[in-house]
C-alpha cells in the first residue's frame, strides 16, 4: 500500500459553539453479537444533511446524502482485541480496554481484513494497493458519510449531549487527564455507539481533499478517488483525548498522512473501529455469552514470506561476459521453483513513483544523470562514472523497479499483512554513493530502505545486516554519523572496495554503531557464524532494531566466480536464522532482505533457496 509524505491540517483546538441536542430516533437499532463476541450496531438507511455552515472551510457547502445500511463497531478496537489479530500492539498507553492507537490507516485496513478472514468473510482491502472493494461482505474502515450519519444517529445536531456539556459524552482535552480511557465510559449516542466524539480520533476510508463536499455525489459517497503516487492524506473524525470542545462535532473533519510521515497530529490519539455493509439475509441472534475460546486466541500474526521477482529485472543489459547479469536472477527463481518455495511466498508488487525516496540517500542530480545517461544509450551497453557500472537504455526503469520491489516488501511487512521478505532484484545497490555508481550499482537498496522504514512507518532503529564477499562501503558512508542505523558487515579483506577495516565504527552519533568483520580468504561457515554469535548477536540486542534489513550478497559463498570466501548454502541458511532471532527480540520478527552479489549460478540457486526456506521457518 503505497502512502507517502503529506504535510497535513492538525486536529486543532476550536472554539466552543453552541450546538443544537440531538434528535431522539423513534427507535434504536438492532444490537448485532459479531462471532468474535464483538458488539456491533445496525445503522438503517437513511438520508442527511452532511457538513456545515461557517465551522470549517472544509466542511462545506452542507449537502444532502443517502446512505445504505451498514454495521459498525459499537466501540472504537480496543487493544485486547487488536493485540490479539495483529502483530502487537503499537499503543502508547496501554491497557486492554482502551482504544488501540498508534495505528497507520494500512495497519488499520489490514486488521480489517485479518478480522474479515478469521471470521469466514471476504477481505475487502487489496493489500497491494489499499483500495477496498465495497462489494464484500467483510470489515473495512467506514466512509466519512457513513461515519457522520451515524455519529449524528440519523439526526441533524452537531453533538449528542445536553446542556452544553461534551464531558458528559466525550474525552477530550478538558477532561481525559492527556491520555485516552477504557471504552463505553461515556454516554453513548441515540443509536447507542460510544465515542463517536474524543477518546481518540478514527480513520476512515475516504481520501481527504478540503473541496470534496462541492462535488460529492448523493448516494454513498466515499471520496475522492485516491492518486497514483500514493501520497493522499485520509479522512480522520471525531476528535480525541487532546482536542478542545470545537473538535467534538460530527461534521469535524480532518486529514492525516496514512502511514504519520510528517504528522502534525500526535500519533497517539489515532484510532478506528470497523465497519461492513448489511447482512442481506435475517440477522443471526447473539449468542447468550461470548466464546470462552475461538478466532482471537488462534491468530498469532501474519505467517507469510513476501517475495520480490519481477521479469523487468532482467532488463538490465550488462553485456556478453559479464559477471552481473540477468541470469542470475533466473538461477534464482529455478531454485526457488525447484524447492517449492517460489509457490508458498506471496509475490509483492514493485512500488511505483519511488524517486522521492531515492533522493533521500542518492542527490537529485545523481537521479537525473542516471536517467539521462542510460536514456542516451540506444542499443550500446555503456558505462557510468566507472568501468564496473555497465548501463542500457532500460537500466533506469529496472533500478526504479527494484527500489519499488523492496519498498513494497518493507510495507508489508512493516504494516503486519507479510512476517518477512525476500527481493530477488538487480542491479544491487549496496556500493552505490550519494553521487556515485560503482561495483554494479546504481542505487542503494537497502539505504533507501532504511530512510522509508525510518520516514515512513516511523520506525527509528534500523539494523542492516551485509554478508556479502565485498564491504558496503556506500551503505556505510550512508550512515557512518546517524545515530538510527547499526550497519554490520563481514566481507573478505584486502578486497574491493578496499574499505570496511574494524577501525571504522562511525563517528558523532553513528559512534559504535558500524561493525565491520573483515574475513581472511577461505574463512567458511564456522568463521563467519562465530562472528554472528560473538559480534553481531551481543551488539544488536543492545541496539534493539525496529526492523532489520540484510544486504543478502551470495557472492560469498564457497566457489564464487568472483569471491574467495567458503560459506556453504547450509551456512546461509543458518545466518539467516540468527538474524531472525535477533528481529524476534525487538522488532517484532520484521526482516526484509535483498539481494546483492552471487555470480556463480548453482550457488545462487542452492543459497537462495536455503535463505528463503530459514525465512519461511
């Protein structure tokens, strides 16, 4: 689900107005038991007056809209139930009974969709491209009309308390002590919902745009359509624990980055509930006590290993002879296919429009002399700034697809829908300079990697782990004085690029965090895994990673064309294994690995097909 950077409207402190008391319905709706033992309510069709006059640009003009009839939590997803579907919870203040928060609109789409499986309903959400599919029966995030309609139980009032008192219904800014509180405190609403109104604020479907209500449509309106780059804020209502009183109305509205690249709004008051349209048939009677066992004591988290391979890869044109060249990645996918692996990993989608991540290690100007030199090679095979980055015409879009390719596994994996990845890509990256191309690199796969994970999903520790034959001198220079890397590399030393001595540990805030192994030649599986126990394991523990990458080079493996270390493709397998261990302890188990170097054939098959397997376990 590709969501970028958007610098966003805050949920701001408004001034109190006086608003109207909610209209009583004539009578409340059908209280639906979910098989969790979830409370869910039957909200009617209906029409209303949308928006408001004078509050807020954006919601405006007031126009009339017809809904259809929907179910929708009773609650905002509460931690117990979240923790229990997803990977773990991401709340700041826990407790079971109170709202989860912290939650990325993908993390929420995505539980919408475990939740959907685990009870035999159809996923609504594409979890490559986010859209959802309002033709199935399962949970997805209401609609910003659906979520007002039902806030205002089908009334016109602005609020649902008495006597000017938000307290009575909502936690906000005045009253929630700067933190959120249990569920179903408060006085619901006329149809029963708790909430609707502070504690905190709730995704929604819709994209959000500050002009939409000026063209929306009548009938079950659901937003603008999203763009292709991704980078659309999301509709978020209902205010929350630090919202003043101005805040705490159902046409309220306001947009965030999905995934809190550059939030203006705490991450901590961001919430959801679920919802899915109406069961056609009659309404299954809630059972008499909810199940003392069943779906939520049996998920335990995504199980699947993503995959990156796409035909594109083999595009990049190196010339007869060369060492890094299309059929490696071919050996690959043999190998893969060959085990049965190929079959059991999901296969992800390559990102597109990655340049702005690009340019967060690489400069703009090396981005469009990589696209003009290559544009400008015709049917030659060329060479750009040294004599091992051979280019054709294609090499621009393929390096463009392979940061796409690792990108997306990272969302992934990142947003709990895949437990880890593996990117069969070319050309690598791990050389590459902010300004240079060199060793068959153009761009710096994993370095871009860790800006996105650090950007994007907000994860600040990033552990990179390189067990290619060759030092990543690029990827070290990336992060030599950063401060939210480790980078930790064994690598076959004296050799190109001639960097990577154990001296370098990185300066300023980087200090200590590069850890470089350097490897005599023939040092084997028992050199390089001592290493790992010894040198990286302690280290990284220490370092706590929220996510870790590997520069997975198999060009260290024994009988290389090109290396001269002895790991055996049993030994990858085993590395590979540690470093799983070490994402257990902090990041949640989260890896995604991407190929580097590997230039004998059998090798890359037997050793890619080991990893992947480790991966898998």
């Amino acid at each position: 689900m590709n969501r970028l950077t958007v610098l966003l409207p805050a949920l701001a402190i408004l001034s109190c107005n006086k608003v109207d008391a909610a209209k009583p319905a004539s009578a409340p709706p059908a209280v639906v038991m979910t098989a969790s033992g979830a409370e869910m309510i039957l909200i009617p069709a209906g029409e209303f007056t949308m928006g408001s006059t004078g509050e807020k640009r954006d919601e405006s003009p007031r126009h009339g809209v017809h809904v259809d009839a929907f179910l929708l939590d009773r609650t905002e997803v509460t931690q117990s139930m979240y923790a229990k579907l997803s990977v773990s919870d991401p709340s700041h203040f826990k407790a079971p009974a109170r709202p989860v928060e912290q939650v990325t609109w993908p993390q929420a789409a995505l539980f919408c969709n475990v939740r959907s499986r685990a009870e035999g309903l159809e996923p609504c959400y594409d979890e490559n491209t986010g859209l959802c599919d309002f033709s199935k029966n399962g949970y997805r995030l209401p609609t910003e009309a659906e979520w007002e309609y039902a806030c205002r139980a089908g009334g016109d009032a602005e609020s649902y308390w008495s006597s000017g008192k938000p307290g009575d219904a909502a936690w906000y800014s005045e009253n929630a002590g700067k933190t959120t509180h249990p569920v179903a405190q408060k006085k619901p609403n006329a149809w029963g919902l708790f909430d609707m109104c502070g504690n905190v604020a709730e995704w929604c479907n819709d994209v959000y745009a500050r002009d939409y209500y000026g063209k929306s449509p009548k009938e079950n309106p659901r937003g603008p359509a999203p763009k292709d780059d991704g980078g659309d804020p999301y509709v978020l209502r209902g205010g929350s624990w630090n919202s003043g009183p101005g805040a705490l109305r159902s046409s309220y509205r306001a947009g965030e980055n999905p995934g809190f690249s550059d939030a203006c709004l705490a991450r901590d008051a961001i919430g959801f509930r679920c919802a899915r349209k109406a069961p056609e048939g009659p309404l299954k009677p809630a059972p008499k006590e909810a199940p003392k066992s069943g779906y939520l004591d049996q998920v335990q988290g995504p199980t699947k290993t993503g995959l990156v391979y796409e035909e594109i890869y083999l595009e990049h044109k190196t010339g007869a002879g060369f060492p890094e060249r299309p059929a490696r990645l071919e050996a690959i996918a043999k190998g893969l296919k060959e085990s049965g692996l190929f079959e059991k990993a999901e296969r992800i989608r390559p990102m597109a429009k990655v340049e702005e991540w690009i340019t967060r290690v690489h400069s703009p100007e090396y981005l469009a002399r990589v696209k003009k030199a290559c544009g400008e090679c015709g049917d030659e095979i060329r060479f750009l700034d040294t004599g091992d980055m051979p280019i054709s015409a294609r090499s621009y879009e393929v390096a463009l697809a392979a940061v796409g390719g690792v990108l997306a596994a990272c969302d992934g994996v990142a947003s709990g829908r895949l437990k880890n990845a593996f990117c069969a890509i070319r050309p690598p990256g791990h050389h590459a300079g902010a300004d240079k191309a060199m060793g068959f690199c153009l761009f710096n796969n994993v370095a871009i990697a860790a800006r996105f994970l650090q950007r994007k999903h907000a994860l600040p520790r990033i552990l990179i782990v390189d067990w290619d034959v060759h030092h990543g001198n690029g990827t070290q220079d990336a992060f030599y004085s950063d401060g939210g890397v480790m980078y930790f590399s064994t690598h076959l030393s004296p050799f190109y690029p001639h960097t990577g001595a154990a001296e370098e540990t990185g300066k300023d805030a980087g200090r200590g965090l590069i850890l470089n192994v350097p490897l005599p030649e023939g040092a084997g599986d028992p050199e390089v895994l001592k290493a790992y126990e010894e040198k990286l394991k302690p280290a990284a523990l220490a370092f706590k990673p929220d996510f870790v990458l590997i520069s997975c080079g198999f060009d260290s493996h024994q009988n290389d064309t090109l290396g001269r270390l002895a790991i055996t493709s049993e030994g990858f397998g085993k590395m590979t294994r540690i470093v799983k261990e070490i994402a257990a302890a902090s990041a949640k188990g989260r890896v995604v690995s991407m190929l580097e170097g590997g230039y004998n054939l059998d090798n890359l098959a037997s050793a890619s097909a080991a990893h992947v397997k480790a991966l898998m376990e």
